[in-house]
C-alpha cells in the first residue's frame, strides 16, 4: 500500500504540475529516441551476425533443457541419430557400423529434452551415451551382472473406449539401462533379475506414466498394462481453427494468433483495443476516448461497399455472436431524428449541429472481459475463413476463453488502478479574443456594423467539463480439476471513469466452464459467461464538443443560480439550448446491457479417430438506454428518451470428426456438420417531454410521450459444412473445405449457395536434400484459393417490400392503407469473394527466429449497393448487386529471441502489413447523382480506379501572401482565386481529384521486452503510414461565418485564428476574414467553400507512430512467497506519447465509429485517453 500510495502520488505530482509534467515529457521522449535508437541498432548487429549469447550450464543440465521436435522415420538408428545431430547442432561419436545396422520404428518427438529423445532410441537397443569433449558418444551399455530370471510384459493402449494400441512406447526400468519398446499391437516385454522395480511408460503426445513397486520374482511373468492419455501440453500448441483445431506447423491457411496471457501487464479493457498492432493484416482503428465505443476492425481492406459488410464474423467458443455493427448498436438519442453519426442521408456537414441530440454506437465486444480469453484467432484466407462461408469475407475473429486443467486447483487474483487524461486538448480562444474576434469580422464584413460582442467574461468551458479520470479493475480465477472433470470460474469488476465528469463506464462480468466425462466415451461440457455492463458514457462527445465551441464569454450561470442557455448576452449566437456544464451535471444519457453468451456441449467417441460433436449456443442481450435533460431550458419544460432492444440468437450445430493416421505415413484430419442460427431483434423508443420537476424524469411523468422508433425484425441461416485436411510422409499438406449457405435474406432464387476453398502445403526443411540446413529449423510453403460470401449490408429485408401505415387521410373502411417505405429486388444475390493467397512460415537458428510472409489477393463481385433510384419511381433508393472491388497485399511477421541467458533475455515482435483496394467496376450508378451526393457526404466519392476510401475533393492551394484570398487548384494544376464551382459553372465535379486514402498504405507494430532477474520491460509501439484524416475538427474551430440570414453561430475557435491575413506579404494558412471563397452567398449559405468538408483545405496526413504501452514488472521470488506459484506487481502507460504530422488531437480517432467506409473524419471526436496504472497479480 506505501508503495501504491507513492506512485499514486508521483502520477497526481506529474498530471497536476503542467511545468513537471513538461519538463518530464521532454525527457522522457530524449529517453525513448535514444533508446529506440540504440535498440535499432543492437538489433541489427544481432540479426546480421545471428549472435547468440549462452548462459554455462553443465551438458548434463543442457541436454535435459534442450528441447527438440523432431520427426524420426522408419530406419537405421544411424540415421536417425544423424537427423538428431543436424538439427541440434551438437556434434555425436559413435560406431557406423554398430548403428547403421540396428532399426527403429518411425517416432514423433514434440518439444522433448534431448536426453529423454536419446534414451528413447538408446535404451531399448541395448545402447547408452555420455558426453566427452562437447560431444555426444553413444556406446553399447554395460551387461548386467545378475541372472535374469522374471519376466515383465504387457499391452499399451489409448485412454479411450475401444483402447487403441500405441506402437513405439518407451518401457523403461527407472535408474538402469534396462528399456524396451512396444510392438504394431502395443505389445511389450522385459527380462529381468528377481527385485523391485519402477517402471516408466513414455511416448511423445501423451503424458509419461509411472508404476512403483513392481516385483519381479523368480521364474514368475508379471503383467503390467497401460492406458496413456494424451498430453495437454501437447495440445497447447494447437491452433484454434473453424468447428476444431489443428496443428500450428500442418497449417495450409493464414491465421494470426494473440494470447493475452503473454501480456506484461494488464490486457486493454476490450478485446478490440488488445489487438491494435498485435496481428498482421488486421487493422484496429480505435473511434474515441469514450469508454466502451466500438472500433474499426479491417482485416486485409474494405472488402465490399454496402456499408456493415466489412465488419468480421466473432465467434466465442464455437458460438458466433452478435458484433460491431453500426445497425444493431447504435442508441439513438435523436427525438425520432436522424441518428447524429449516421453517414448515409445525414452530411457530414450537419452532423453535430444540433448538441440537444445525440447517438452512441456501443460496443458488444466491450461485455467480454479480456482476462477470461486464452487465445483469439484470426482468420484471414480464404481456406481459413471458407468454413465460415457466407460471412467469411470480411475475415473470422475466433475467440477461445480458458478452460481447466486437471490437477491441483488454482486461484489467480488481479487488481489495478488507474489515473487518465486526455492526451492532447485543443487551444482555444478566452473571452476577450472571442469577442475582439468577432467584433472585428463583422466590421470587416460590413463596415457599417455596430455589433460588438461583450468583455469581462473568460469561461474555460472544457476545464469545467473535464477530470482526472479514475479506474478499477479487480478479477477472481479458480480452475482445476481432475481425470474426469475440469473446470474454471471466474469473476470481475471494471470501472473506468471518462475525463468528461459523471460519465463513466462499469463492468461486472462472471463465467463457468466446466468440463466432465459421463464415460470413456461421452464427454459433456458448458461454457457460459454473463455480463452486466452500466455505459454511463453516452453523453460524453456532445458534451466534449459543445463545450470545445461554446463562447468563452458567456458564464456558466447567471446571477440567480441558474443555467445560462443558447448565446448569453452576446447579440448573435448558435440559437440553440445549449450548455456543457448542464448536461455534464444534471443530463444523462445512459445505456444497461445484460448478457448471456454460451453453449453447452457433447462428444461421443465411436472410435479413437471418430468422435461426434454436438453444440447448442445462445448470445442473449436485454439492453436499456435512457436520456434526459434535467434543468428547465427554454424551449420546453425537459424532455427524456427511454430505449429497449432485445437480441436473441441462437444456434445448434452438429459435426463428424475423424482423424486418423495410417502407416505412419497417411494423416487424416475430416470434419463434416451441420448448423441451424437464427436470430430475432426487437428496437422500441419512447420520448417524452414536458416535465413538471427536475427530479422526477420517468417517461410516465411527461406531459406528453410517444412512440418513435419500434422495430422487429429476424433472419435465419442453414448450413452444410465439411473440411479435409491430409498430410502424407509429414512434409506434404493439402485440404479442400466447402459449405453451402441458406439465408432468409436473400429471395428463393438465390438464397443458396456454395462456398468451396482448397489449400496446399510443402515442408521442404523435412526433405533429406536440407538435413544438412544446420540454420533453418523449419521451412513451409503454402497456397490456397477459395471463395466466401458476404450478408451483412442487406439489411433484413432486401429481398422483400418493406411497408408502413400511411401518412394520408384516406382509410379502406375504418383501416388505414399500408404504404411502401424500400422496393422489394427478388434478384438480390450474394456478394462473393474469391482470395488467393501464398505463404512462407520459416523457423531459424534453433527456433530463435521465427518468420511469416503472405501474399494475397481478394476479388469482390456483384458488392451490395443501397443506389438511387430515378424520382418518377417513388423511393430514393434500392439495394442491388453493383460494384466490383479488389484487395491485395503483403504481410510480414518476425519474432525473435534476440537474447537468452540465465539471467538476461531480449524478445522482438515485429508485424507491417501493406493493403491497396481498388475499385473495379460501378454498375449502373449514376456518376453525376454520385457527385451531387458527396456534398453530403463529406467528399467520400466511388470511381473505378479509385479506393473505397478515397477522398475526392477540389485541391485548396493556400492563401494568397498579396491578396489574402484563398488559392484553388484546378485538375491541371493551374491556381486562381476564384473556387473551383464558381470559376467552372459546367461540371465543377470534373474538377475534383483524388487527393489520399483514409486507409493507410503501412500498418503495423514492434514490441520489445526486456527480462532481467524477475523484472520485465515491455515497450509496444503501433505505428500506421500513408493514410488522411479529414480534419473536421480544426473546420469547426475556424468555421466563423456558418449561420441564419439574421445572425453567426459565433462559436469559440481556434487560437489559430488569430494569425489571419491582415497585411500584404503576410506568411499564412488563414486567408482573410472576408474573401471571395466565403462571401458568395451572404450569412447562413452554404458557398463558404474554406469549410467545406469536399475541399482538401483539412485533409492531413495522419501517418503516426504511437507508443501504446509501456510497462514494468517485477515478479517475487518463491522464497519471499512460499506458498504462492506467483506474485507479480506491475506499473503501465499506455498512450505516452505519438509522433505524427497531423495537428488535431489525436490521428485515429473517427466519426463514424466502427465503419470502415467512412473511417477518416475527425469531427471534433473525443481523442483517447493516456493511462497511467499500477497493478498486482497472485496466483496460488
């Protein structure tokens, strides 16, 4: 606690002393330049010179903590021992001929110490070895001496129902040379003096067994039979595949793992944030710093153009579960009005306009508490995703949470806290600049004005919303188990302040995974976790945003206590209520969700390499949103929004597996199933308005309430799978997967369809032709082609008419007629992706080095598009199948251990992917309707050629030094003053350029962790290059002429502005306050093209390096704690420090939350959090 209180103090020293804090930071960054610096070339010199650093040890002790895998084929010893001998690097002596005569049958060794691989060949041939020299000498072992009289045989079998034999288990008599091995059937045999005995049984892939006191007597045959179990450590380097698992070093398909048990410290709040940076080909672009908002997830680029289709399939112990998706997840605080984040049908030119509504798009993810996962895969091809079928475009996100383990029983407990601020706030003007600012521009405008905005009045309205946020996060894990029942529960609290004050966001979350053996041949099983998550955050970005331009020259309240609304006294002014420090204190805008994500399950074991796998999952969610104003504002006596939504999906799938080894040669890995998922959402809001108290706010207390929003809607899917993976003489791979998909959304002439994939695989490093290779461990080529599919932007009802009650007077007898809201197309079809891909995985330097590359292309056609329709048709807008688009890339990933000795170790990651999207072909859309549409739509254009992401825009040119006039640039490069519409009043859109991507051309992250003694420095950085961020933040804090025909918004700006071109020959970005491109159309039109959101005058290069995380960790010593297995204490910083060009707060941060398509808008969204915290983790 003196230690904790301490460095509590120190942060509170650092975060309320600005002049330290400076001086730290400026430190501190020297630091990590250097260091980073030195690490670059440390590096270097270690991977040119493949320098290894070897702690002395003993050889006795170094063959026992040598471990090896290594595969020894049917033969002569002597070759196998030369196999041995090229692949450990030590050298052996011994006698040709003696070895080259004696056979062993083909073994499997899987990260075993040298010397138990030694004995297992040595031993039961009458051979045993000692060191001489450095060198391994293998001799024949000494006779002994007593008369053999007694017999030990026997039969060793799998731990399974029909008890399969398992040739080439080691039988060994402990402390002697004495060994054997069993036969085709099992079988084995031994020759032995009369005594006692201890015997071992040890085979690669199943746990060794031990029999005590076996005696042996005089002319006497004892029999001794064993079951073996396979070996959970083993196991453990399986990787989790789609309906199974597989072989990391048999796989054909690209797929990135994270553990975040490998994390130092404590592993990021959400799933989502963990894996920024961690996996190649998987770009996470965190939307904010509100606590529980959604991400971007991209994993190898846009993939279609129907704007929820890009966001992967999640699938959490086998069960797929509802996910970011900006359909499902946005809460709606608007009055029945356009959702305020929505891109389609509401420009990004009027979003935020109105601070009285607001929307929030949560999360599902944020419910699933990161410390109860093992492992998340992710599948990137498309014989990796193919399984999945019709949602296997957008790439599989597949989440395994940790299981027991038989044996004693374990209890892990974590607790941490947390102090954070925002990493940057903007620069804005006090009361005196706002009003002499605008004062003068108005003078400037008409000289005959007599309009002067008040003094005397400085409010910092973004101190007065902001804090140091506070957060807890405490976690409870037991788990054990025994031979026929495992099990893990666990429990855990998370509260995370926001910086924006009485908003915070809480998490209680349990879950209970058990596992048991009903016989030796059914086994049943649940995993079930539950979640209560309290987002008390919701309101956080209007309140940030509004208190950012709120005119610093009005106050907080007026002289009877109450709260000052729209402008003041100022004699013009945004003419809405609005006031930042109200809605902090006395609004709220809330949202409760409770989960139930689960399955229950059962295997039946027909034979040892057939067993039946049946599963039934559920993801439940009841979540309750509510919103009100409470203080009496002018307009109306307070007004509340009350949300429900339920989701219920459900799915129960039923699978064949077999696999089965023949003639050691022959591997077979074969699933065949079945699914059936359904889901069902139902949406109702209610508003009510007219309050007669602050304090009582329940909708049944309005005045008046009503429905505005209520909405039922399910789909259902059926499926047919199956997958086969061989493998022949453990060098050569294949696998074809197929599925065949049904969906409710999709009309009865395509709603099925087939998704079929195949791979190929090549292990070179296995071939007689590089056993000599001493340097390459292991070496694997492979490819694959498939096809997949993509649902997610039909909506429901694509297929269908959708209908409402009529708007007009007219009934059919007392009933009012239905009319059509969206046209039916019959003819949707699924949008399908073709994707190759070819890899390397490569093992160097005794697996010191580990090397990824992949290659691929993906090809999208018929991409589902919401396009226009002609207006003598009624309706805006009609999904079709329209647009063609292609993704290709590269991605590298390198792990290495650039240093291991005794007491110091140095450990690098290392992951850059590259990603170009193209858009091929644009059926049927109206290029002129397209143009007139990003108005709206803040310059995102579709042309072939071109990105989805693409920004299209008139280029800005500066400002003119002689004239203050901003300067535009046609698309031949030539420069005026006029803008580009009024200097070209035919066709202006032909005038636009592409001018960036807001996807980058680079991604990817470096970690490097230090181990000396039990201290661990780990240092993570993420880094993103090539792509634009729309700077709509920096327009907003310079937009000084938006309003009405009677009056400006006269909102707070930026300091910046007060650089505006006065004077002939002046050097600047802001031209003068009046200017050709901003008084063409007088107050309140919308021709201020300096602020337009289709010009480049904001769009910025966002490339950045970030350092994420920074922790250190010491863990005790047993002897300072006997009883516990581990005690670790860790302090951590995340979001230090970034080195980027862009001048908003913060280069990641999006509008448009957890769409892809529109990622790259910065309106003023609230950046991130920097995070200092301090931790305990026991284990006992």
């Amino acid at each position: 606690m003196v230690a904790f209180a301490t460095i509590m103090g120190w942060l509170c020293v650092l975060v309320f002393n600005p002049k330290q804090f400076k001086y730290m930071k400026k430190t501190f960054t020297k630091l990590i330049w250097e260091t980073m610096r030195l690490s670059v070339i440390v590096v270097s010199i270690v991977m040119m010179t493949f320098g290894v650093l070897k702690a002395e040890k003993s050889w006795g002790q170094m063959l026992k903590d040598r471990k090896v895998s290594i595969n020894i084929e049917s033969g002569s010893l002597e070759s196998a021992i030369r196999r041995i001998e090229t692949t450990s690097k030590i050298g052996f002596a011994y006698d040709y001929d003696l070895l080259k005569n004696i056979k062993v049958a083909p073994h499997r060794f899987f990260n075993e110490s040298l010397d138990q691989i030694l004995d297992a060949l040595l031993s039961s041939n009458g051979l045993t070895f000692s060191v001489k020299n450095n060198t391994i000498l293998i001799v024949k072992a000494p006779k002994e001496n007593n008369k053999v009289t007694g017999f030990i045989k026997g039969r060793v079998v799998e731990n399974s129902s029909d008890g399969t034999p398992i040739p080439g288990v080691t039988v060994r008599i402990d402390g002697s040379s004495m060994a054997s091995s069993t036969d085709a059937d099992g079988n084995y045999k031994l020759s032995l003096s009369p005594g006692k005995y201890r015997l071992v049984f040890s085979f690669v892939g199943f746990d060794t067994r031990v029999v005590d006191n076996v005696v042996v007597e005089d002319g006497k045959v004892r029999e001794i039979n064993i079951s073996m179990k396979p070996s959970i450590a083993y196991l453990q380097e399986a990787v989790v595949v789609g309906y199974g698992v597989q072989e990391k070093r048999n796989l054909t398909g690209a797929i990135g793992t994270y553990k975040p048990l490998e994390e130092v410290g404590k592993v990021p709040m959400t799933i989502d944030n963990a894996l920024i940076g961690k996996i190649a080909g998987v770009q996470v672009a965190p939307s904010s710093g509100i606590p529980g908002s959604a991400s971007a997830i991209i994993i190898r680029g846009v993939s279609t153009l129907n704007k929820n289709g890009n966001t992967p399939l999640v699938v959490v112990d086998g069960v797929p579960v509802y996910s970011i998706d900006r359909n499902n997840n946005t809460t709606d605080f608007s009055g029945a009005k356009a959702p305020q984040f929505t891109f389609g049908g509401t420009g990004v030119n009027e979003n935020y306009k109105n601070g009285a509504e607001s929307s929030f798009e949560n999360n599902p993810l944020a419910s699933i508490n990161p410390d109860d996962i093992e492992s998340i895969e992710v599948l990137k091809d498309a014989y990796a995703t193919a399984i999945y079928g019709s949602r296997g475009a957008a790439g599989v996100i597949l989440i395994t949470t940790k299981k027991g383990k038989s044996g004693k029983m374990k209890v892990d407990f974590s607790l941490s806290s947390s102090v954070s601020d925002p990493v940057k706030t903007p620069s804005m003007m006090d009361g005196d600049q706002y009003a002499e600012f605008y004062t003068s521009y108005l003078k400037a405008k008409n000289p005959a004005s007599t309009v002067v905005f008040p003094k005397g009045i400085s409010t910092n309205w973004l101190d007065q919303v902001t804090r140091i946020a506070l957060g807890t996060n405490a976690a409870l894990a037991i788990s054990g188990g025994s031979d026929n029942m495992i099990y893990s529960i666990s429990g855990g609290f998370d509260n995370q302040q926001s910086y924006i004050v009485n908003n915070d966001f809480s998490r209680y979350q349990g879950r209970v995974n058990l596992e048991g053996n009903l016989s030796k041949s059914i086994k049943i099983g649940t995993n079930i976790g539950m979640s209560y998550v309290d987002n008390n955050a919701l309101n956080t970005q209007r309140i940030y945003r509004n208190a950012v331009l709120r005119a610093p020259n009005t106050p907080i309240m007026d002289g009877q206590g109450k709260y000052v609304w729209r402008y003041g006294s100022n004699p013009q002014g945004v003419n809405e209520d609005t006031n930042p420090v109200a809605w902090a204190n006395t609004g709220k805008n809330s949202r409760i969700d409770t989960r139930v994500l689960g399955n229950i399950y059962a295997d039946i074991k027909f034979a040892s390499w057939v067993t039946w796998h049946t599963d039934f999952g559920v993801d439940w969610i009841d979540g309750k949103a509510y919103s009100r104003e409470a203080d009496k504002i002018s307009t109306r006596e307070g007004m509340a929004v009350s949300t429900t939504n339920n989701n219920r999906r459900w799915v129960i799938s039923n699978e064949l597996r077999i696999n089965k080894v023949l003639n050691y040669k022959h591997a077979f890995n074969a699933t065949l199933g079945q699914s059936f998922e359904s889901s069902v959402e139902g949406i109702n809001s209610v508003v009510g308005e007219g309050f007669q108290s602050d304090d009582i706010l329940s909708i049944n207390a309005a005045t008046t309430k009503k429905v505005t929003n209520s909405l039922d809607q399910k789909w259902a899917l059926v499926s047919y799978f199956g997958r086969l993976n061989y493998q022949f003489n453990n060098r050569y791979l294949a696998g074809v997967t197929y599925r065949l998909d049904g969906s409710s959304k999709f009309g009865k002439n395509h709603r099925y369809v087939g998704f079929p994939s195949f791979s190929l695989g090549w292990i070179p490093s296995e071939e007689t032709f590089m056993k000599d290779v001493n340097w390459i461990d292991q070496l694997k080529f492979r490819g694959s082609l498939g096809f997949t599919g993509n649902d997610g932007g039909t909506g429901y009802y694509g297929n269908q008419g959708t209908y409402k009650p009529s708007s007009y007077s007219a009934t059919y007898g007392t009933l009012s007629p239905l009319e059509v809201t969206s046209p039916n197309n019959p003819n949707l079809e699924w949008e399908t992706t073709t994707m190759i891909d070819v890899g390397m995985d490569l093992t160097l330097l005794r697996s010191r080095v580990t090397l990824g590359v992949d290659y691929y292309k993906k090809d999208t056609r018929n991409s589902i598009v919401s396009s226009p329709l002609p207006s003598f048709m009624g309706f805006s807008n009609q999904q079709q199948n329209l647009a063609d688009l292609t993704n290709k890339g590269w991605e590298l990933t390198v792990n290495s251990q650039n240093i291991q000795g005794k007491k110091f170790g140095w450990f690098t990651t290392f992951n850059i992917s590259r990603n170009s999207n193209t858009i091929n072909k644009l059926h049927a859309i109206d290029p002129e309707q397209n143009a007139r549409d990003i108005e709206l739509n803040g310059g995102r254009y579709w042309m072939p050629g071109a990105s989805a992401t693409s920004f299209y825009m008139y280029e800005w040119g500066g400002v003119n030094s002689e004239t203050g006039n901003p300067a535009w640039i046609d698309k031949d490069g030539n420069k005026g003053d006029k803008p580009i519409p009024v200097a070209y009043t035919t066709n202006p859109n032909s005038q636009r350029k592409v001018l960036g991507d807001a996807l980058p051309k680079f991604f990817g992250g470096l970690g490097n962790t230090f181990i000396y003694k039990g201290f661990e420095l780990n240092a993570f950085l993420s880094f993103s290059y090539g792509n634009k961020l729309f700077n709509g933040a920096k327009a907003s804090m310079m937009n000084y002429t938006e309003g009405t025909m009677t009056g400006i918004n006269a909102v707070n700006l930026s300091t910046d502005m007060l650089a505006y071109w006065k004077n002939a020959g002046d050097q600047t970005e802001i031209p003068s306050l009046v200017n050709p491109s901003n008084n063409v159309g007088g107050f309140g039109s919308s021709t201020d093209y300096t602020q337009g959101r289709y010009t480049s005058r904001f769009l910025e290069d966002a490339s950045y390096i970030k350092l994420r995380s920074l922790t250190l960790a010491y863990t005790l010593k047993k002897k300072w704690a006997s009883n516990l297995y581990r005690v670790k204490v860790f302090v951590e910083g995340n979001n230090l420090f970034t080195i980027t060009k862009y001048t908003g707060l913060d280069p990641e941060v999006s509008a448009f939350g957890s769409s892809a398509l529109n990622t790259g808008y910065d309106e003023l969204t609230l950046p991130p959090m920097r995070t200092f915290r301090l931790g305990l983790q026991v284990g006992l």
